[in-house]
C-alpha cells in the first residue's frame, strides 16, 4: 500500500509555518544525490493518454468527491470508517442549495482552485466527475477502483476522523500513483471548515502532489526555500512553489505538453504559437522560471524535461529582416533534500542548482519547418545560446526549437527550465523605420531588455 500522510514535525523555524502536513508513509529509495525522482502515473485513468504514460507525457485526470457514508480505509492507523466530508463542509461553510449537485456548494471552489492551479503550470488536466458510486476508498492493492467515465474519479476525495484535532496531528494522507486517492481527516474542522482557505486549499495542493507521485523535501539553512511538498503546512504562499513545479514538469511536462489535443510541440507541425512579432519588436516566454518564490497568478514556465525532450515555437513576421533569439537557461540556487526516515530523521541537503540540469541546445528553421536557418550550442550547462542576426528573406511563420542534453552529474531531476527572447527588425526600406535619435534610443534600450540576466542567484 502505497500512501502519503500529513503528520507534525517540530516546529520549523520558519515564519508563517502552521500545523505541519506529511511524513511519508512508506518512504521510496532516494533515487537522487538530493532529491526524489517523481512516481509518475503509468496507467489505469478513466480516458486515453494520446502521448502515453512516458515521464514527461501530459496527463488527463477525473477528480471526484466520494458520497457520505462510502467507506474509508484505515491507511493512517485510524480505524475504518464512512465518509462524512460533505457533512463537515455543508456544517461548516454551508450547503447552498444543497442537492446531489456539489459544484452549487459555496465551498467546492476550494476543491477546483487546486486542481486548476496545477493545470496552469504543467502538462496536468484535471476534469470534475460528478459521479462518484461509492467504492471503497483504501485497501489492499489494488488501492482503489480505478476511474471510470460517468462512475468515478481517478482521483477520489473523501474524509473521516483520524487522529483528533490539534495543531500536531495528521490532516490529511493521499495515496501514490496510479492512483491519487484523498483522505481528510473531518476531525480537523478548524482548518477545513475555517474561513482561512489558503490554508484549506494549501492541503489539497500538498496531497494533489502527492497523487501524483511527488514525495516529501527538505530545504533549510541559509539557501532554504519554501516549498508546496515541505512537510509542514505553509501560508506564506499560494500553491505549487519552484521546486514543486520543478517536479511536475519532471514527471508530466510543460503547460505545452497537452497542446494540439494533448500531442505537444515536439515537431514544428504542432509548434506552439508566439505570434506575430512587429519591425522592432520583443516577444519573450518562460520568464516565471528566473525566481524561487512563485505567485499564486506566475503562469510562464516552459521547460526541457529530459533529453528525449522537443519544444518547437513559432513566430510569424510581415517582412524581410533580421531576428536576434535568444535562449536562457533559467533557475535559482538552494537547498534541497529528502524527507528522513525513522534512525535518519534529517539527511543531508545539497545546493541544487536549477539552472545547470540541461545544456540546451538551440536552432532557428525556414518557413518550411525543416531547413535550419542556425544552430547554436556554444555554452555548456547553465549557459544561455544567442542567435545573433539571422536573416528571414520574406514575410512568413518562422520556427524555433529548442532542445537538451542532460547534465551527467548522475542526479536524475534533469529537467530545465527556460526563457526564450526573439526580436525581429525588419530591412530597411521593407517597412516605415524611426528617426535616427529615436531608433538609436530604441537599440539601447533593446539591448538592456534582451541581454540583462535577471537570474536569482
């Protein structure tokens, strides 16, 4: 049996840091210097996978929140038992107009922010089921029926008490892949049924991760952060942090992943559309990736998940001229470590570097997708590539893609991020240029824009 559960620790020394949440119940082998790899899902969803269960592979979920009385498991120690969520959260935060129909619950938002958090910012989708028949939640293998079009969710949410209430207990446990099932314990209704949903929300992101194949990390000390998937609950922020979205694209990919109907942008067929970019204009994507703190609204994260991995752009310019494309390898520097075991409750952290897990590689394309304008790969791990002036002959759609090598340091987590910057000035006489002083004003400022490194150290 394979499950997560949400337990306190001492009290870190953090600011912001409330009841703790999580200590591995079976914790897996370290399959990293300083990091665990993602279990990813492999199989068993409620629709087809169009690229398949492959690491870095989209992935398409059905949720569900299983009916009052359907019985839970005893994963964590506590005895067997029905389901009583939907009770607790009507009592709580009100029914609304009550009936089978839980998306007119005032607090069903809480549920649904979470899970479109997590589609926002990696090759995740996940889609209500409002069907649920009320198999049991928990077991022996396998854990959980699994999800099924119009009868169940992949991933099941139920509730039941647990340990009691107080500020170092269990709050919730999850199970790990394939399957994703959700346990709350309803004794804690000071957190789930409390107005502060940050904190409501924070839970189901943590345990979210969970169902995916996300374990526990430690990151303290000097070149600490603050993570989603730390084991001590936290509203310092919003959602999935650096690390944790570090984690997602390992597993599921980019947000373009699930592009062109879930086959991505692997070929310039599919590329993803940056648009049009005008005579002296800048268009850039991937900028989130340069800071360790994430906003609950920071969207831009594109990425290499590995060497196997393609992303292709396009762009689109209305004359002949020149492009500059520039392409960085983004991510800051911190601490970070697996969550200990019992004899070993605090191993040892190391400096992760984010921004030195691939050596990107990055090439230009004609109109036809499939001549190469420019190919450079000049720098090694970390280094950013530039494409300087290279000439577009005609208006047109124009590619870029951009590609990685794994840093063979032996640490697994290879996934890059990166930000990739294309300014295009058309040839003289092919379209309106400015005054003199205006557009040698406007090359300084370009310059400062497309080559001042922003990167967090």
């Amino acid at each position: 049996m394979n499950s997560t559960r949400s337990r306190t620790a001492a009290p870190p020394k953090r600011p912001f840091l409330m009841a703790a949440v999580a200590s591995i119940l079976f914790c897996p082998p370290v399959l990293a210097a300083n990091q665990n790899d993602v279990s990813r899902w492999i199989g068993g969803t409620a629709s087809a996978q169009p690229q398949g269960f492959s690491r870095g592979d989209p992935l398409t979920l059905t949720w569900s929140i299983v009916p009052d009385s359907t019985t839970i498991f005893g994963a964590a120690g506590e005895p067997t038992s029905g389901s009583g969520l939907v009770a607790l959260l009507d009592a709580e935060l009100g029914s609304g107009p009550g009936g089978t129909d839980l998306t007119l619950r005032p607090w069903f938002s809480r549920f649904s922010d979470s899970f479109n958090r997590f589609s926002e910012v990696a090759g995740l989708t996940y889609l209500y089921e409002p069907n649920d028949d009320g198999n049991t939640v928990g077991g022996i293998a396998p854990v959980s029926p699994f999800g099924s079009l119009g009868v169940r969710g992949d991933v099941r949410i139920g509730g039941h008490p647990v340990d009691g209430q107080s500020d170092t207990n269990i709050l919730a446990y999850n199970y790990f892949p394939n399957n994703g099932d959700m346990v709350l314990d309803t004794d804690n209704s000071n957190l789930f049924g409390g107005s502060n949903s940050l904190a409501f929300r924070n839970v189901i992101m943590h345990e979210l991760a969970h169902g995916l194949g996300l374990r526990h990390v430690i990151s303290t000390g000097t070149g600490g952060g603050s993570f989603l998937l730390e084991p001590n609950l936290s509203t310092a922020f919003d959602g999935p942090q650096f690390n944790d979205i570090l984690l997602l694209h390992r597993g599921y990919g980019d947000v373009n992943e699930k592009s062109n109907a879930g086959l991505g942008n692997d070929t310039s067929a599919l590329a993803t559309d940056l648009g049009a970019i005008v005579s002296g204009g800048t268009i850039s994507i991937g900028n989130d990736a340069r800071d360790l703190v994430v906003g609950a609204t920071e969207v831009d994260f594109v990425s290499i998940d590995d060497t196997t991995d393609t992303d292709f752009f396009s762009f689109t310019v209305s004359d002949a001229g020149t492009i500059d494309v520039l392409v960085e390898a983004l991510g800051p520097t911190y601490n970070a470590g697996p969550q200990g075991v019992q004899g070993n409750p605090n191993p040892p952290q190391d400096s992760f570097d984010a921004s030195m897990r691939s050596d990107l590689t990055l090439t230009i394309f004609d109109v036809d997708g499939t001549t190469p304008l420019a190919t450079i790969n000049n720098g090694g791990l970390g280094d950013d590539e530039l494409a300087s002036a290279i000439a577009l002959s005609a208006a047109g759609t124009y590619f870029a893609r951009v590609t990685g090598v794994d840093n063979p340091d032996g640490l697994q987590i290879d996934t890059q991020f990166f930000g990739l910057t294309i300014n295009f000035n058309a040839s003289l006489g092919a379209s309106p240029v400015p005054e003199p002083a205006t557009a040698g004003l406007f090359a300084i400022g370009l310059v400062i824009s497309l080559f001042a490194r922003r990167r967090t150290a």
